[in-house]
C-alpha cells in the first residue's frame, strides 16, 4: 500500500459508506492554511481574527461586514474566495457532487483549487493499490504538461511547471534537449524517464513531479491512462467503459465524441462536421482514444452500442492540460428516471 501525494489533503476527508468522500472541518482548516491566506507579519488585527475565528470553526458564516474590516485589498479578495469555495465544497453531501457542480455554468474558483480537487478525488478513484504509472499518468489529468517530440519520433511529456522551474534555475533548455542524446532511459536534472523497470521509484518521488513519460502508442503510459479514466467514469457515473488506445476515427457511423482537452475538442468537432483541419492543428494531437459502454443500456438509445471517440492534444506552446471534467459531463448517458 502506498500513500502518495500526501500534501494534497486526502488523509483529512472522510469516505462514507456509499464510497464518497465527505467534506470534514480538518480540511477546511487545511485551506486556511494555503499562501493566500495563512497570515503574514504584516497582517492586521481583523485580519488575524478572522483566520482565528476560522481555524476555531471553519463552518461559521462570515458577512460582508467583517471582510470590509480587513485592511488588506488582497486579504479581503483571497478569503472572498475561500468564502465562496467553501460554500460549493458544503453546498453538496458529497465532494463528488461539489465537484460535478463546478462546472454547471460558469467556474467561479480558480483552477488551482480546481486542480486539488480533481488530485483529491484521483487518490481516492486509484486507492493505496495504484499501478506507479497509473498514478504519474493521472497526474495529467491536475498538472499541466510539457510535451516534447524527439526526432526519434519519442513523444515525451514531463510536469510543465517542473520543466518550468528548472529552465529557469539553468539547469536545461528544454525537454527535448534534456532527453535529445539518451533517449528514454537518460537521467538528468533530477528527471527521469519512467517505465516499468524504474516504476517504483514513483512513490518516494509522488510530490516532487520530476518523472517522464512517453506517450508514443504501445507504451505503458498510455495504457495506465485508459484504466485511470475507466475508474474515473465508474467512481462518478457508475458506469463500466472500456477505453483503448486508437490511431484513427475509420468509422462512417461516428455519432459521439469527447475532447478531453481544449485543443482536442476544436479538432474532433472539426472533423465531425466535415470542416477542414489545419496541418499545424493536426500535428499537435497526442492521440484518440475509443470508448465503449459495457452495458449500452446506459446509453441514450438512439446511438446505443456505438463507440465514443476521445481525444488529446497539446497546444501551440506544447502544453498539454487535461479537463478531466469533460469526460464526466459530456458523455451520452440515458436519462435516469
């Protein structure tokens, strides 16, 4: 058993009997404590009773009146969010529900909170049993992406803000550069290439972001991605998918389809309506997926036991960011009576 990301604040929720995780006052407590909010020097006296009075009961109401008291014009826009956040986490008995609720109109939190949700909600999807390159892997899905394409035709992605950091200490240019002479297997900069051989090594290195992988088509990665997101679906829609890896939609019957990504999305809805694709657009998609409903009874009945196409791309900076979400949202689920 393992207990990676540690700092993401799993250990602080509370899983009910229905296999949902319930929002517990330690975690709120927990995001009082995040930068934004944790008390400075500076900090005034409304200022450190407000956080106090929090930390004492992270449930109470707070009114305009008392974040008028702030003296700080940034302290009193960092807990307006807390505030609101805090009331999507409890406007629903499940984090799970929370979380769906997001993303019904427009998404009033900023990404970073949700991104640890989605972390949250994946360690508890993966459990302490999860394959190391399950893990790495789901990380995309919270953690957006370098990729790199290497002349041997190696599609390699590495955490972008990892990437980001170490450009910046000197420590390389870029991926393609750090991996260009060894291949898959160079170690650098503190980044390795993770496969099978090294996979445990993920564990003692969950939070520091620094592990490579390839995303070329028969490589593990890939495959540890399909199985993540066919957790994904199950834990929230409670329905059984199976999803593969595919070169090409060859279909003259393609009735659905889902981007997992901005990218994805534009070039899939493209294509669907018959409508030209750029070369440049096509060349940033990092692969298509099909997916297919054990059960097609849960499908709208009308496209019942047809496949549903998914798709990756990066971006014309080689970024790859994952909405998870899209998955869950969009897929054609019968509706329940």
């Amino acid at each position: 058993m393992h207990d990676y990301w540690p700092g993401c604040g799993y250990s602080l929720l509370q899983a009910g009997a229905d296999g949902q995780l319930r929002v517990t006052d330690d975690f709120l407590r927990s995001l009082l404590q995040r930068p934004e909010l944790a008390p400075a020097p500076e900090s005034c006296p409304a200022e450190l009773g407000l956080h106090e009075q929090l930390l004492r009961d992270p449930r109470q109401p707070i009114d305009a009146v008392a974040l008028a008291g702030l003296r700080d014009e940034d302290a009193r826009a960092n807990y307006a969010v807390w505030l609101r956040f805090r009331a999507r986490l409890l406007a629903q008995p499940t984090l799970e529900g929370s979380y769906l609720a997001l993303f019904h109109g427009d998404v009033d939190v900023p990404p970073v909170l949700v991104h640890q949700l989605t972390q949250i909600l994946l360690r508890h999807v993966l459990g302490a049993e999860a394959a190391p390159l399950q893990a790495r892997v789901a990380e995309m899905l919270f953690r957006p992406q370098k990729i790199s394409i290497l002349e041997q035709g190696q599609v390699m992605a590495a955490d972008d803000e990892t990437v980001e950091r170490h450009a910046i200490a000197g420590s390389f240019g870029t991926l393609g550069e750090l991996l260009a002479q060894g291949g898959a297997v160079l170690r650098t900069a503190e980044l390795d290439v993770l496969n099978e051989d090294n996979a445990d090594q993920y564990w003692e290195r969950s939070e520091a972001h620094d592990l490579v992988v390839s995303l070329n088509h028969g490589q593990s990665a890939l495959e540890a991605l399909c199985r993540v997101l066919e957790r994904w679906v199950r834990h929230f829609l409670g329905a059984e998918v199976a999803i593969t890896v595919e070169r090409e939609i060859d279909d003259e019957h393609w009735v659905w389809h889902v981007g997992l990504d901005a990218q994805a999305s534009a070039v899939l809805n493209a294509l669907y309506q018959g409508q030209d694709v750029d070369e440049a657009q096509m060349a940033r998609m990092l692969c298509l997926f099909r997916l297919e409903f054990t059960h097609s009874g849960v499908m709208r009945p009308e496209i019942a036991g047809k496949p549903v196409y998914l798709a990756m791309a990066m971006d014309a900076d080689k970024r790859l960011k994952l909405k998870p979400q899209n998955l869950l949202l969009n897929l054609p689920l019968a509706q329940q009576s």
